[in-house]
C-alpha cells in the first residue's frame, strides 16, 4: 500500500487504449468536452462509477496523457505488477487513508493526471452514490484544475446485478472542467463540495428514456433481486426472485416486467408502485433509515464464511463464524480451521458506507467487504433471510443518523 505510484510505462500506454477501443467503438460512444479539450496536466479527474466501461472510456478521452488510477486491492489480485506499470494506486475502500493522498500528491508533482473514483463502488441502480466530505479538501490541497467525467448509459448497459451487455448504444460521456486552481483557493470548501455533488448528478434509467434507447436483452431482469429486495405490494423483505424479464413475489405471488426502455410495470393490470429502479431502492432506503431512526435496526447474528486479502497475492479462507450488523455497526466473530480465532469491529462512525458483491467471482455468493488499513474481509452471510444491499444502505443511513446526533449532519449528497 506504501508503495509510489509508478508514472505509466511508455510502452504501456498504447496497450491501454488498444485494450478501450472496442468497447468504445462497439457502443458508438459521444464524449462531450467542456473546457477540456486542451487541459494539460496536471490535474485531478473525478468519474463516476457503474460499470468497466467507465475506465475505457476515461482512457480514451485522455489520451495519450499519462495518468495515476486509484483502484480497489482486490483489482491487483494476479495482476499488480501491469496494473502498477500501467499508473493503478492501490486502494482499500472506504478507509480515511493518508498514505492515498501523499500518493495523489506525488501524481501531480510528476505532472500526471491523477485519477479517482469516488464512490468508491459501482452504482446499484445507475443513480449517484453518496460522496466523501473530504473530496473538497483532496481538491483544494493538490490544488490543480479540476476536470470530472460523467459517464450515461454504462449501468443500464451492465449493472452491477447482471453483468452481460444490454447493447446499449451510443453511450455517452461529459467531460468537464468544474475548477480551475484560482477558484480553489477562493471558493469555501462547502462551495466546492456543493459543486462536486451538483456535477455528480446521474440517472442511468433517466437517460435511457430521454434518449428513446431499449435494452436488447431478453434476461435484463435477473439478477434485479439483489438490489429490490423487498415487496412493496406486501412489504416482505428476502423473498423477491427474477426470471427473464420478470421480477418476482415469492411470497404474494405478484410480478413485475422490466420492458426493455429500463421501466417497471405490474403484470396483469395490477397498480405500478414503482416504474423506475431508483425509486423502488430509495424505498427501500427510507424504510431503512425508519427503522435506524426507531433504534430498531438489526441483522440478528448471522452465520458467515470469511475470506481475508492482507495483500494483493491471494485470498486466505479465514474460517467460519458469525455476523452481526445492528445499531453498533459490524462485528465479525471468526474461528479458523486451526481453533484461532479472529474478530473484527467496525463501528458506525469508522465507515460512511460500504462495498458489497453480488456473487462475487461467480463462485462465491454475495459478500458485505469490510475494511482497515492493513486487511480486507470478504464477509460472505449463509442465511438466505438477509441482504448485503440492506446492508449498504443501513450503513449509510446509520452514519447520518450518528453525524445528526453530534449535531453535525451531513450535507445532501455527501457523508
């Protein structure tokens, strides 16, 4: 993790964008440039996060410029010595980390442009997610113009949920200059970060419909059960299934069909709670955030197999053991093979949010990731009666609820 970042080897940057163009090529992708089509570096780039195809598309709207990217350790698994030669940082996410910012510093002084997601994770449903108070400051510190790169169309073309490709095209991208360093060290860093989340503004499904676009998939609902985990014909949460293109009640019985326009509709003339994803998951959120708010929260102690990355050569199978996530926030109980046994804590004001896979690798189920500067937890729960998603957002909701009761709340957008 201490590791300098290394400036892209020349040979190395040819590769990268031969690596981008078909993708970039195959989805006809716009690149809208605001201010940036004579930027030189240095600077920081900000881009959102919903798919690969954010990295392709960044690569190809830099170059041939060298750049630094701040990438999660599970990335460099197998591969860190290219993804170092190539300007990857590693990361673990969703950890107030010091040594990343010397790093980005050092970025800058070589005169690169240094890269960074941060929202740290793909978006669940094509909407943004909540970004860290302290980007204003990251901006202001390194204090080089500052360019952000807001990618349309990648979720609903592959969403974290269901991966194959929708072929969704054209996509499109914006590529904006939000600061120069003067406005850096004038503007309050309120206005900065009011600035950053007003950029951030994204709606997948939104921009789907805007543009009369259709998925051309007929499967583009499986996999949606992972993020609408909950009924809201009956309010029963774990019991949603898909097939094809429909999302399904195990317990009323009642379906939906995803058309291909990325829109919900109750099957056989029954009332539409929802037609959009993002209004379904925000229902979700406000169902969670009343039961943060009535003290109530809680996972129960839930069985779990543990997966530890203390580096980037392998995962070790730490052993099994329980979880629970409740009003105190995670705490990992393990015991190894051997009878060792190991914990980990992680309280409601060490992390804002949290990074959940859904059936990572293809082999393993869905897992909460639990961080700290020197280990990674891939924390996988074997009830079926639970949800790594409710999870995400009772993370999230439990964070404010705690900033609130210090009397200082965060500000919209931001945690």
């Amino acid at each position: 993790m201490a590791k300098a970042p290394i400036r892209t080897r020349w040979y190395l940057r040819p590769l990268t964008l031969l690596l981008s163009l078909p993708d970039v090529i195959a989805h006809k992708t716009i690149i809208h440039y605001e201010g940036t089509k004579e930027l030189k570096p240095p600077y920081l780039l900000l881009s959102n996060h919903n798919a690969f195809m954010d990295f392709k598309v960044l690569t190809k709207a830099i170059y041939p410029k060298r750049a630094n990217y701040v990438v999660a350790i599970d990335g460099f698994i197998g591969r860190e010595w290219l993804l170092r030669n190539v300007g990857c940082i590693c990361k673990r996410k969703f950890t107030n980390d010091l040594t990343l910012v010397r790093h980005l510093t050092k970025v800058v002084e070589n005169g690169d442009i240094a890269v960074v997601y941060p929202e740290a994770r793909y978006s669940l449903c094509g909407t943004t997610a909540v970004l860290p108070e302290s980007l204003g400051k990251l901006c202001r510190l390194l204090g080089v113009p500052v360019a952000v790169l807001i990618c349309h169309g990648h979720h609903v073309n592959s969403p974290f949920w269901n991966l194959h490709s929708r072929g969704i095209k054209p996509t499109e991208a914006d590529f904006k200059l939000l600061f120069k360093p003067e406005d850096l060290k004038t503007l309050p860093i309120d206005e900065i970060n009011s600035r950053l989340v007003d950029a951030f503004q994204y709606d997948d499904y939104a921009w789907l419909k805007s543009k009369g676009l259709e998925m051309h998939y007929d499967k583009r609902a499986e996999g949606l059960e992972k993020v609408l985990y909950q009924c809201p014909h009956c309010g029963t949460e774990y019991e949603m299934d898909s097939k094809a293109n429909q999302l399904i009640c195990k317990h009323c019985g009642k379906t939906w069909t995803m058309l291909p326009d990325g829109s919900l509709q109750a099957d056989g003339g029954a009332p539409t709670e929802f037609s959009r994803v993002p209004d379904w998951y925000e229902w979700e959120r406000a169902n969670v955030r009343a039961e943060v708010e009535a003290g109530t929260y809680d996972s129960g102690e839930l069985p779990v197999e543990v997966r530890s990355l203390p580096n980037a050569k392998r995962f070790i199978a730490l052993g099994s053991g329980t979880m629970r996530h409740n009003m105190d926030g995670f705490a990992v109980k393990v015991r190894s093979l051997l009878g060792k046994e190991y914990e980990m804590n992680i309280p409601v004001p060490a992390a804002y949010s949290c990074h959940i896979e859904y059936n990572y690798l293809g082999k393993w189920g869905d897992c909460v990731d639990l961080n700290t500067l020197e280990d990674t937890w891939y924390t996988y729960p074997k009830e079926p009666n639970c949800s790594v998603t409710k999870m995400a957002l009772a993370t999230e909701e439990l964070y404010f609820a705690w900033r609130r009761s210090i009397g200082k709340p965060c500000k919209p957008g931001l945690a």
